[in-house]
C-alpha cells in the first residue's frame, strides 16, 4: 500500500493520534529513532490486522518548540508547525514581565505570531495596562473573561486558521479558556486523544484541539508553564523586536549591545525609545544562556 500523509493531533511518548481526511486514528512510530510530536505532518502506512498506523517519516518541520526538561536538563521538542503562541496572563497570579518578554521572545525566534491574552477582566479592569510596553510594540493585547465570557470572540477571531499554543503560569485560567472556546463534542474529542496517546488518563499529553473558522489549539496539560527554550547561538536580539533596527547600525555587526563602543541598542536605551525594562530582559536571559544554564520555569 502506498503511503500518505496526516497531521499529528497528539503525541505521547511513542503514541499518538493521527488525524487523516477528518478522521482521527491511533498511531506508533516506526523504529526507535522517530520522534513524533504533536503538529507534525508525517507519512504513514496502514497495517493489516493492525488498528494503529504506522509513521515512517517527518516532513520538514517549519519550526519546533522546545523546553527544558526540569529534572533532566535536556531539550525536549514539544511541539511542531506553530503559527502563533498566546501568553495568558491575569492580575491573579500577579503577572511575570521577565517571562512574558520570554515567550514573546521565543515567537519572534520561532517565527510565529505572537499576543497576549489578559484574562479575568472580571476581577480588575484596568490590571492589563501593565502590559502597555508590550502592547506599544504592536503585539495584540486581548482582554477577556473566562468567567463571563468578555472577549471570547475577539480571542476566536485572532486564532482562526492558526495553529496556536497557550502558555502562561498556572492559574492564569488557561484550561477554563480552552473550556469556553471548544464545545463539549470538541474538548471530549481532545480528551480522548490524550487517553489514546498515552493509553492511561494522563494530563502529559499534548494534544491538538480544532474548532471552527480554522482554529487549532495546542494545549499542554501538566506542562503548561513551559518556558520556550532559546537555543544559545542563536542572535538573541532576533526575539526583541525592537532590538532589530537598531542593531543594524552598531558599529560591530556581531554587537551584543552590552559594554561594546558605538552600541546603538544602548543608544536607543539611554534615549528612552527602548524600554529600559525590556532591555534588562534581554540582558538577563543573555546571561542565563551564556552560562550555559537551563531556563528554569519561573512561576
Ligand atoms: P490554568 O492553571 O491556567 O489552567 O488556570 P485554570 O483555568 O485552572 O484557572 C485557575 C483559577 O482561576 C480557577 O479557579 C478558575 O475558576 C479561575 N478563573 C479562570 N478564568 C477566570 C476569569 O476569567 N475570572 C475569574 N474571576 N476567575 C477565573
Ligand atoms: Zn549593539
């Protein structure tokens, strides 16, 4: 039988469910080395006497998120084909500036579209301002309610036809989000693709919910306050949008707008059209990648 292709909706170890022409089926991975990951566009054959296909390969990724792994330092691919990331935050737990500038850090470096959702409106009205800098740098900054359901349309609009991943601390309200935006038949249908993925009811998988107007929502139960990993190598001030003009008119074109001479990053900082806060962020995750230490999650 020739093989064809299907997306990954959830993944789990070296299980998973494929999602074919609508139709999701159970899924393993051929051979050992394959490691199969919630968004990724794979080939796959059927077996006979067999209910689960068989991957055999990966297409091309278009980019792929990653965490560290808490106890085993290790960088693990968490999820693949992203077009946006959502940070959730809420005035209750008190909101992280350090890593809200992380994930729209890691969108930048992704290349993926990034937004902040402020949630439980219902509380504190006025809280999302101090998400202003953000927000003057011309990420969408939503106010909703996962309570009375404030916003929840404009939040459908701004993840229709993308394949977005929230993030955010525990307690922001993440899951009560995905509870209002899936219907009972969608989030069940999320809900047994977690259990056929890992074969018990278990909250580490990641899994792939769709709903109308094109959205697909990757949520991560038991991983959520993942923080993305920036590999180091990478040009940190990539993910600093307002880093980019700037740093093409330093005088060294490999500039890291630290202590270097003619630094017009810091030029710019000292004239007060960077953020003296955002530059700090960049400062500090530069640091923690030149250790060569882990980014740990912060809560
Ligand atoms: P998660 O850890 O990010 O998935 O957060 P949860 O969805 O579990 O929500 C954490 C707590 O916040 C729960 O007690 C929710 O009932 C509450 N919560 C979530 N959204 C809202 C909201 O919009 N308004 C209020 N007042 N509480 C909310
Ligand atoms: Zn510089």
């Amino acid at each position: 039988m020739t093989d064809r292709s299907g997306l990954v909706v959830a993944a789990h170890g070296r299980r998973g469910v494929l999602e074919v022409d609508g139709q999701r089926h159970p899924f393993i991975p051929k051979g050992r080395g394959l490691r199969v990951v919630c968004g990724d566009r794979v080939r796959f054959e059927a077996r006979t006497g067999s209910e689960a296909l068989l991957v055999t390969a990966i297409e091309t990724r278009s980019n792929a998120l990653a965490r560290i792994h808490g106890r085993t330092r290790h960088e693990e691919i968490i999820a693949a084909n992203l077009t946006q990331l959502i940070a959730v935050c809420a005035p209750r737990p008190a909101p992280d500036p350090f890593l809200l500038d992380r994930y729209a850090c890691a969108a930048e470096i992704l290349g993926c579209r990034f937004a902040l959702v402020w949630n439980k409106y219902d509380l504190d009205g006025q809280a999302a301002r101090s998400a202003a800098d953000l927000a003057s740098l011309g990420y969408p900054l939503l106010t909703v309610s996962a309570l009375t359901g404030h916003g929840l349309v404009e939040l459908s609009d701004r993840l229709a036809g993308e394949t977005s991943v929230l993030a955010g601390q525990s307690g922001v309200g993440k899951s009560s989000l995905v509870n209002r935006l899936f219907t009972g038949s969608e989030a069940a249908v999320g809900e047994l693709s977690a259990a056929t993925a890992t074969g018990t009811h278990t909250t580490t998988a990641v899994v792939m919910y769709a709903g109308g107007q094109g959205i697909r929502l990757l949520d991560t139960p038991g991983v959520r306050q993942f923080v993305p990993s920036v590999r180091s190598g990478q040009r940190l001030d990539r993910g600093f949008r307002e880093m980019r003009e700037p740093a093409a008119r330093c005088r060294f074109s490999n500039c890291r707008h630290l202590q270097e001479p003619d630094c017009a990053v810091r030029a710019a900082v000292a004239s007060g059209s960077i953020s003296a806060r955002r530059y700090a962020s960049y400062c500090q995750l530069l640091a923690t990648l030149d250790n060569g230490e882990p980014q740990a999650a912060r809560r």
